[in-house]
C-alpha cells in the first residue's frame, strides 16, 4: 500500500485526509514513525482502501466548475468503503438543517446561517449517496428524507409549507430536489438488473421505479425544457445573494417560490443531461422488454430537446462544452442512448463526442466493454467515426485490454467494426466526405488493415479455452445464435477466410449445439446458410441437409407464418447460390416453400423484390410448380407491386419465367402468362437505371421466348449494354448471353417486307451493338468457357459479322478447345454451323472440330437436329467428308422419331450437294413423313427398268 496526503476544502474548514492507494501486488504496509506523528496531528483521519489504484470522489469534493459557475455532481463509486460515512454526514447535515430556527432579530443575519448550511456540500453528499445506493428503495428514502427535512425547514423557519408546490401549484413532491438531483436519481432506478435467485425483491424494485419515474421525469422535463445557459452567476447563487439582501421572512418565501424554484440549482448541467440521457434509453429499453413502464411521455422529443440545450450561444455562434465536461465512460453510455432513439441526424454532436474520446487520456480510461459500446453506437446510427474505428480497434488489440472482455464484448466488437467498414465503403465509394474528413486511400486502406487485425486477434481470443482444465471447451461455445450470425456477418465483409479454424469451430458449435434448440428459428437457418454461402465455405452435406430439414419442418408447422417472406427469399437464395446444383437436390424445401406461396395472404405480404427472387430460385432449381408460378404472376400484376417494380425485378422475373417455360413447353396455359408478362412489364426496362445484368437477362428471356412484338425494347437494352462503362462491369458469360440473343433475334426481321414498304432495308440497331460486343470479347478469350465460344461463333454466323478480326481469333481459340476436346455434341454443331455462315474457308481447321463429332463419346450423345445441322454446313463449305457423312447418317437412323421433316430434308440437300448417296432409310423416313408414301427411294438399274417398261408401252 501506499498512501499520499491531500488537503482537501469542506463544511469543516481545511482539513487533511490520508488516501490510501491499494495495489494488488503489495504485501506488506510500511507506516513510518513520521507519518504515525503525523495522523496523531490532524483533526480528522480517513482510511480509504481501493481495488484499483484509482482517486476516489469524496463528501467534500467539488468538481470541475460547468459554464454557468456551478460544480458538477460528483460520482461515488458503489465498491467505496466510505459510503457510509458520507452516508453519515448526509444525515448529520440535515439533522443541522432541521435544527435551525431563525427568530425576527436574526432576519438579517440569516445569510450566515445560509452559508452554514452548505447547500453545495449537500447537494455533493445527495448526489455521492444516489450513486452508491444499491436499490430503488434506498433512493426513494434518501429523496423522501430530504424532502421531509425541507417541509420542517419550509414551515418553521420560512413559515410557508407551499414552497413544496411552487406558485404554479404543481403537486408533485419531487419538484422541490431540482432537475439535477432528479436526473441522478431517474438514472439509478431506471439502471434496473434482474436477478433470478431474488424475483419478488426485483418485483418490488420495478414497481417502485414504475411509480417514481413519471414524477421524476416531470421535474427533468421541466428543466430541460426551460433550461438557460447562464454566463455569470448561477441561479442559486443569485437566490441566495437575493435572500441575504431581505429583510422579511415573507420575502424570503417568495423568492423560494418563484417559479417553481427547487431547493437546488434548477439550471441543468451537462452531467445531468448525459443523466437523463441515458435513463430515457434505459425507460425505452424497459419499456420493450418488460413493458412496465408508460409510454405517455414523448421521450425522443425529451431527447432531441436535449441536444438542442448542450450547444449554448458564444456571440453569433453556437459552442459544445459537452464532451469535454463529461468524463469518458458517461460519453460512451450518451452515445449509446443516442443510438437507441436512431438520433442519426445530431451529425456534429456526434462528431464531437468522437474527437474528444479518441485523446490519449479519454480512450486509456475505456475498459472492452466501453470501446466496443462506443464502436457499436457509431455502427448502429450508420455514422462511421474514422478516428473512433482506426484508434480503438488497435486499442482492442491490447492484450490487457481484451483479456478482461467477455464472449459479448468481442461479438459486439467485431460486429460494430465490419458495419462500420462496410459503411466506410459505401461513403468512399459514393465520394462522401464524413465527419470533416476528406478521405484518402491510403488512410482507408490503413484503417481496414487495423480493423483486420483486430478481427483476427479477437477471433483467436475467442478460439481459446474458457476454463484450462477443459481445453476442449473454448469461450465461442458459449456464444448466443444471434451473436454467431453477428460474427459471420462481419466475416464476410472482412472476406475471411473461409477455412479458417475460427470458421469450422462456429459451423460445428451450430451444428452440434444450437441447431438441437427449440429457439433456432428460421430466420436463424437463412442468416446462417446466407453468411456461409458468401463467404464460399466447403459445403457440409450433412450440415445442410439438417439446416434444410428443420426449416422445412418449421415451414411445414403451425407456425409456418412465423417465417417471413424476406426469411423465405434469404433461405432459397442461399441454397440457390451455396450448392452446385441450385438446390435440385431439396425438392422438399421448394414443396414446403409453395405452401406459403400459394396462400394469397401470406403473398399480399411479398415485395416486387421477394416475388421475382421467389421465382428465380424455382428457375435455378428446375423445379416446375404452375401453381406457384400463376401465383406469383397474379401478384406481380398487381398495382401496388407494379408501381414500384424496379429494372432489375422486371428483368430477373422475365428471365425467370422463360426458364421454366423452356423447360415445360407443352403448357399453354403458362406460355399464354410469358406473353401477358412481356406485354405488362416491358414498358419498365424503358430505363436508364439497367445494370448490366439486367440488360444480359432481358434480352436473353426476349430471345428465349420468341417475344417480338416490341422490338423497340430489345433495342434500347442492346444500347444500353454497349456503352463502354457497361460492358467494363459486364462478365464474359453475360455479354456472350446479350450476343447470342442479338442473333436469335435476326430471325424475326424480315428484309422483304421492309424492302416493300420502305423501299430500302435497314440494319436493326442491335447488329451493330452486337458487333461491338463481339469486338469487346476478343482479347477476353482466357476467361470464355467452351459454351462461350460455341454461343459467339453460332452468332457471328447468324448476324453475319465476318470481320477478320473477330472470327480468326475466336475460331482459333474454338480449334484449341476442339484439340483439348472441351466441347460437347450441341457445342460443335453450333460451331460448325456459325463458320459455315461467315466463308470461313479451312477445311484444315474444320477438321479439328469433325474429328471430335465422330468419337463414340460425343457422337453416341448427338440429336438428329445436330447431326443435320453438321451435314447442311459442311455441305455449304463444300467439304466432302465421308466419315462424318457415314456419322451423323447413323445419329439420324438411329433416331427417326426424333427426327423432323425439315431435319431429313436438310440432310438430303447437303447429301446431294457434295454428291454422296444417302442412306435409304434416310430418305424412306422423309417420304413417310413428308408425302405419306413408302419405298419411293428406288436405285438407278429399278429407274431405269420402270422407264423402259414406260417407253414399250
């Protein structure tokens, strides 16, 4: 221990008091003989002994002065052994208080008197024994004895019992304590924490707080509401210059009830506002979990009154001393009660507070807990700090500083740290300035490099052991579902990495121990599944098999409505995009999802956003449901969803629907929905807010479907794609898609007509887009699949593009991927094709891709269409190739069901162009089909039996 003298000033005169320092790692106590005389020579010695090597606050200590002249109220810390004393001298003060008695000649004495009652050292002790109070009951006691105290005062020495009331007649007992007192004790009461092994103690304490805070929040209203900065003397300095000036006891009351004047200084101070502050939230708090405390009172506008009444007016301009006469700890709790009432807008305030708390001897004073509640108040208002982020996620990173944080404390760190980046993002990538700062990238960069850091450092926190004897246990397993999902979401801004062990260790703390629960619910499935997709982790089959299946059974249960249509959009997007198959392998999970759709109520509910995702999900699974695709349809219709469809849900529900229609084309129910779909929502993707995929989607499901009737669409979707900015951010599959619909959609102009009535024919707008796709996809030809290729050959062809410099270098990329044998059946029979329509004359280069049609592994799964698409341009390359001939001669009589009218004639022509026989099943089969005859395919020596029999008759 060591001990440190200091003279501090009371009621008493100077007097000297011994401050003990307590520090953990001493022994011994070491009293010299110097220092024993010296407690033997002064009047009064006071042993303090602390926890930490900490200053205490004492009875007689006044703070630091706030602008109007005035101490701030001093808090006494609970642990404090001296409470009782003060205590002690609180109740000896009011004993002295009730003992006064001022006579007619002692009138003009009375200001002595006044001093002598040390109202100031009063109000200090009042305050110092709210705070070490331990329950709601001892703070009403102590308020109800001073005020008992008061009333004596009031009616023998002043004669007048109605000061209580005030001249305005308001009945409210507390009036008289002031707003400050008031503040202080609102504060304590409303700090409720519930304690299981006392339920009807805590009963009790909620019931007293219920009764006392109306009363409480009155007396705070009232001043803050008519609350003056003052810039020379208080009021109650003023009040009590004005009773030593009086002569007259009646006087004397008038000036104690003049407008409703407490006993205390009625101006608020900024201690008394982060008070209030912070109960407002507490009551707000209360008032949703346990909804005991009354909603009457406008408490968001007590609080932007609040922020109003901290800047006080210098001149013409308007200064906040807040922040700087608020200890740290007061701040960080302000900022929290900011950020539960959403006071976003208090932008400067909220600036301030973070300057002042990033100094060196504000954030020294901020255990874990403090620096994550500061960092998750900024987070939650969406009102990013920089220097708050930068400074306190490398304090996180201290050793003594995390080693005392809790499992809460780390999640609401790492939480309130990747929103608050994330929001940076967003501000840098908008180019908006925050908080004065002008941003730079290097400081952006610096500042996600800390908080990357800090993330890391805190997940190895959490991967540690909770108790040494069992290694196994480690403190994440202790985590909550909601703070898991907490964690993943700021993984997967940080882009963590998705193998990391802090990762698996949170997968399989889901799997093995929250996942059993009662309370997952299924907003906690898609959140989680959601999370895992986005950050790529390796898929678990089983781990997603059971998330699936007890969503599935929550779906399929009486609480099915429980799950909301956002939950619903997550959990089938996540699947959607998670698994390799797009969920195919679930057909469970869209049944259970279709008895949602398919309840009218429940999609009244839905959103143009949630309806298209719906839709694409069932698309992207391949799972067919008419029922749930009229549903959806019937609801995108509908005005209010129409009204405010976006581009993106237009094209993402078109493209969508199509896919489905392909995939069932026989209902024609369904293909009649497509066209009605087009005609209703095509006037929407009229925009100049299309992203890039969404003119890739649009023109790719105007194409698929055939839909013609409004060219002038395809047109401007084509324009829109082909600006330069718009095919920078466009993938190579996505272009290639917008390339490909380009020319399916050729087939449908029509030159002659045009000719006819226009006298010339035009080129159609979207040509000479596509051409500038195809020049844009050239030198990208390490990133084109073998389906990428195979799509721009087929549509060079069908658009006629024979630039050199587009087909050589595309055909030369197809003939490598030919020799690495990448393609399929559909794949080279579309190249072929394509190459034959741009005189692409190399036989050479052909037979790269005709070598491979004719292995067994390609050739065993060929379609007649392909086959005869193979043979008709070979035929227009005139390239004679009998093995290939012989080839997709065997696919078409293999196959001659399949095979349509227009398929075998194809085939005939290109037989006869290069002056091969064709088989006689070949055109046997096309005669049956096309003339309803059979065995019309007769040899040359039966031709020329029937002409001579022919000429001897």
């Amino acid at each position: 221990m060591l001990m440190k003298k200091q003279k501090i000033k009371g009621s008493e005169g100077t007097v000297c008091r011994w401050r003990w320092y307590y520090y953990r790692n001493a022994v011994t106590i070491v009293l010299t003989m110097a220092v024993a005389i010296d407690l033997l020579n002064n009047c009064v010695l006071s042993f303090q002994l602390h926890s930490t090597p900490r200053i205490l606050k004492y009875s007689f200590m006044k703070c630091s002065n706030s602008d109007d002249g005035r101490p701030e109220p001093t808090k006494f810390h609970r642990k404090n052994k001296a409470s009782d004393k003060i205590r002690i001298e609180l109740e000896r003060q009011f004993n002295r208080l009730r003992e006064i008695t001022l006579e007619e000649d002692q009138i003009n004495e009375h200001g002595s008197l006044l001093d002598e009652l040390q109202l100031l050292n009063i109000e200090s002790n009042m305050y110092n024994v709210i705070w070490s109070s331990r329950s709601v009951a001892e703070v009403q006691s102590l308020l109800l004895r001073f005020i008992e105290v008061y009333e004596t005062v009031a009616n023998e020495v002043l004669g007048s019992p109605e000061v209580l009331t005030g001249s305005q007649g308001q009945n409210n007992e507390f009036q008289i304590i002031g707003p400050n007192i008031a503040a202080a004790a609102l504060m304590r009461i409303t700090d409720l924490r519930f304690k299981f092994h006392r339920l009807e103690w805590f009963e009790r304490e909620i019931d007293l707080a219920r009764a006392m805070t109306p009363s409480l929040l009155q007396v705070v209203g009232e001043g803050i509401v008519q609350s003056r900065r003052r810039e020379n003397k208080s009021q109650h300095e003023r009040l009590t210059q004005d009773m030593r000036t009086v002569s007259d006891a009646n006087k004397c009351t008038q000036i104690l009830t003049k407008s409703s004047v407490s006993f205390f200084n009625s101006g608020m101070t900024d201690v008394s506002y982060a008070n209030v502050l912070y109960s407002l939230a507490r009551i707000q708090m209360l008032r949703k979990a346990s909804d005991k405390f009354s909603d009457d009172t406008k408490l968001k506008h007590l609080v932007q009154k609040i922020c109003t009444n901290i800047y006080k007016l210098d001149g013409d301009e308007l200064e906040c001393s807040f922040p700087a006469k608020v200890n740290p700890v007061l701040l960080t709790k302000t900022l929290c009660s900011l950020a539960t009432f959403h006071m976003k807008d208090e932008v400067e305030l909220l600036g301030l507070i973070g300057d002042r708390l990033i100094h060196g001897d504000a954030i020294g004073k901020l255990n874990g807990r403090f620096l994550s509640l500061t960092i998750w108040a900024y987070a939650s208002l969406e009102r990013p700090h920089f220097g708050v982020l930068k400074s306190f996620s490398r304090r996180l990173r201290k050793s003594s500083v995390r080693v005392d944080m809790s499992i809460v404390d780390i999640t609401r760190a790492i939480w309130a740290v990747g929103q608050s980046v994330r929001q940076i993002d967003l501000l840098v990538q908008n180019e908006v300035h925050f908080n004065s700062f002008p941003f730079q990238h290097e400081d952006i960069a610096e500042m996600r490099e800390d908080a990357v850091i800090m993330l890391y450092t805190l997940a190895g926190e959490l991967l540690k052991p909770k108790n040494l004897e069992y290694p196994q246990v480690k403190k994440l397993h202790g985590l909550k579902t909601s703070q898991v999902i907490d964690l993943l979401s700021s993984l997967v801004i940080f882009e963590f990495e998705p193998t990391h062990p802090f990762v698996v260790e949170l997968t399989n703390h889901v799997k093995d121990n929250l996942l059993q629960r009662d309370d997952f619910t299924a907003t906690h499935i898609a959140k989680i599944l959601w999370s895992l997709q986005r950050l790529r982790c390796p898929i678990d089959d089983e781990f997603v098999q059971s998330m699936v299946d007890k969503f599935v059974n929550i779906l399929l249960s009486e609480d099915a409505h429980a799950c909301s249509p956002s939950t619903l959009n997550q959990m089938l997007r996540s699947i959607t995009l998670f698994l390799p198959d797009h969920g195919r392998s679930f057909p469970q999970l869209y049944r259970a999802a279709a008895s949602l759709l398919n309840n009218r109520s429940y999609l009244e509910n839905c959103n143009e956003f949630e309806c298209s995702n719906f839709l694409w999900c069932y698309a992207m699974a391949k799972y067919y449901d008419k029922a749930v695709i009229l549903a959806l349809s019937e609801r995108m219709r509908n005005d209010d969803i129409v009204s405010s469809l976006t581009p993106s849900s237009v094209s993402r529900y078109l493209w969508s629907l199509t896919s489905l229609v392909e995939s069932n084309d026989e209902d024609v129910e369904i293909q009649e929905t497509l066209f009605e779909m087009f005609e209703t929502l095509g006037g929407i993707l009229l925009s100049t807010q299309l992203k890039p995929v969404d003119s890739a989607m649009a023109m790719w499901a105007m194409a698929k479907s055939s839909y013609a009737l409004n060219m002038g669409i395809f047109d401007h979707l084509a324009e829109v794609l082909s600006v330069d900015f718009m095919l920078e951010r466009t993938s190579v599959q996505q272009i290639t898609q917008a390339l490909w619909a380009c020319g399916k959609m050729i087939s449908w102009e029509d030159p002659l007509r045009e000719k006819l009535e226009f006298g010339k024919v035009s080129i159609p707008p979207y040509v000479r887009c596509a051409e500038k796709f195809a020049s844009y996809l050239v030198p990208l030809q390490d990133r084109m699949s073998a389906k990428d290729v195979s799509q721009i050959i087929w549509s060079l062809g069908r658009l006629k593009i024979i630039k050199p410099s587009i087909v050589y270098p595309i055909a030369k990329k197809a003939t490598q991927m030919a020799q690495e044998e990448r393609f399929n059946s559909q794949e080279l029979a579309n190249i072929v094709s394509g190459l034959s329509k741009l005189e692409f004359n190399a036989p050479l280069a052909i037979s790269n891709f005709t070598d491979q049609l004719r292995k067994p592994s390609i050739v065993n799964f060929t379609t007649p269409q392909e086959a005869s698409n193979v043979l008709y341009a070979l035929a227009k390359m005139g390239i004679r190739d009998e093995d290939t001939f012989n080839a997709m001669n065997q696919v078409l009589m293999r196959q001659p069901e399949n095979a349509t009218t227009q398929t075998i004639a194809n085939a005939l022509w290109a037989h006869e162009t290069v002056g091969l026989l064709p088989p006689k099943q070949l055109f046997n089969s096309w005669a049956r089909e096309k003339l309803n005859i059979v065995g019309l395919y007769m040899e040359d020596r039966q031709i020329e039996i029937i002409e001579q029999s022919s000429g001897e008759k």
